[in-house]
C-alpha cells in the first residue's frame, strides 16, 4: 500500500519499467536517468529520496553521488517537497506558455 507521501508514485513513468534498471552502476546510470526524462512527478520522487536519504538507485532523475552532494551542499533544508514544489511553482509562474518544465535542473 502507498502512503500519503507516496500517492505521486502511481504516476511515475518508471513503474512500468524493470525495478532494475533504477538500481545500476557507471555508466548504465545515465540509461536510467533517461527513464526518468520528461516524468510528470520527478520533482516528488526527487524530494522523496532527498527527505528519506535514499542511498541507493536513481530517483527523479538523481544518482546516489548526485543526491548526496546536493544534501552536502544545503544541510540546512528540512523539507525537499516543500523546497522543490516552491521552486517548481514560482519557476512555473514565471515560464512562458508551453515551456517544457520537466527538463530544469536542481542545484
């Protein structure tokens, strides 16, 4: 059963691909974080594994190396979803019509 905080994965592009295709090492990461590309709910998984220090696996787009130097970077943020769904509204507000949000960068 999915929690609250976890509803957003019944959307999630990578629930129809292979679980272990997300677990991967080198250079197959790249190939994994494609499947992420253009997934409508990339912000929450991103901040879902950011919030629950997830070690392992891509999640929205991030590799382990990845997430853990973002965490390196602002010890200070409490919450990821609420940082990430901020930015992801203000950046929304402020992009034209018909702008392709799932592409911008974190960091």
């Amino acid at each position: 059963m999915v929690g609250d905080d976890q509803a957003w994965s019944e959307g999630a592009v990578c629930r129809v691909a292979d679980p272990d295709a997300l677990f991967v090492e080198g250079a197959a990461q790249n190939q994994a974080k494609a499947i992420c590309t253009g997934c409508p709910v990339r912000t929450e998984c991103l901040a879902y594994a950011l919030d629950h220090r997830i070690e392992h696996g891509i999640w929205g787009g991030m590799s382990e190396r990845e997430r853990r130097s973002l965490l390196r970077r602002r010890p200070l943020v409490r919450s990821w979803r609420g940082l990430l769904e901020s930015a992801r509204s203000e950046h929304e507000q402020l992009a034209g019509p018909g702008e392709d949000l799932s592409t911008t960068a974190v960091g």
